[in-house]
C-alpha cells in the first residue's frame, strides 16, 4: 500500500537548528532507502511562494497564497509504500519534523482499472 505523509509545521521555528534539521533528515532518508519504501518525496518553496486557483461558476480566480491560513503549514512530503497503516505510522514519527510539527498520513486512493 502506498501513504502519502505530508509534513506540516510552522515557519518560522526559531528554535530549530536548520544545519541540524537537514542533517537529521539525510539520516532518515538513508533509512528509508535501505528500507526501499520510499517512492517520492520533495520539499516545498515557502507558503509565501503559494498561488491557490479556484473555478466557481466557471469563472478562475487566482489568490495569492495558501488555500487556507494556518499555525502550520505544508513543508513537503514523503510518499511511502508500506505493508500498512501501522508500519506507514512508524515511519511517520521518525520524520524529523514530527518533534516540532504534525505528520499527516493517508493512503493513497487505488482505482480499479
């Protein structure tokens, strides 16, 4: 099964360390390959780089910014493929951001062919 875990924290945690972050998360990523689960996964620009589009009436509108504000906001992803939710959560708290965000995990929709 495959999980999409989306990694949510705030930006501006003034109290990480960002030399110590990325080193932390070179480390699981190492971990992940020599589990071979992980099938994607990329950081994203910050919130204030977000365009959101809307189609309301068949009309587009585009805003400046994310769909929603929030405390924290969506900073990458990992996509995993996991024997199921149990093991897709165990890799989701060894995300390092999980120590000062939340880790969203959902499986990912499989449609019949």
């Amino acid at each position: 099964m495959q999980f999409l875990a989306l990694i949510y924290a705030g930006e501006d945690q003034d109290d990480v360390d960002m030399e110590t972050l990325i080193a932390q998360y070179q480390v699981f990523e190492e971990q992940l390959d020599t589990a071979g689960i992980m099938h994607g996964g990329n950081a994203l620009e910050p919130i204030s780089t977000a365009t959101s589009v809307r189609v309301r009436n068949g009309q587009s509108k585009v805003i400046d910014g994310p769909f929603a504000e929030t405390k924290e906001q969506l900073g990458g992803y990992y996509l995993l493929e996991c024997k199921d939710l149990d093991e897709a959560l165990e890799w989701a708290a060894k995300i390092p951001s999980a120590r000062y965000g939340t880790i969203e995990v959902r499986p990912v929709m499989v449609f019949d062919q």
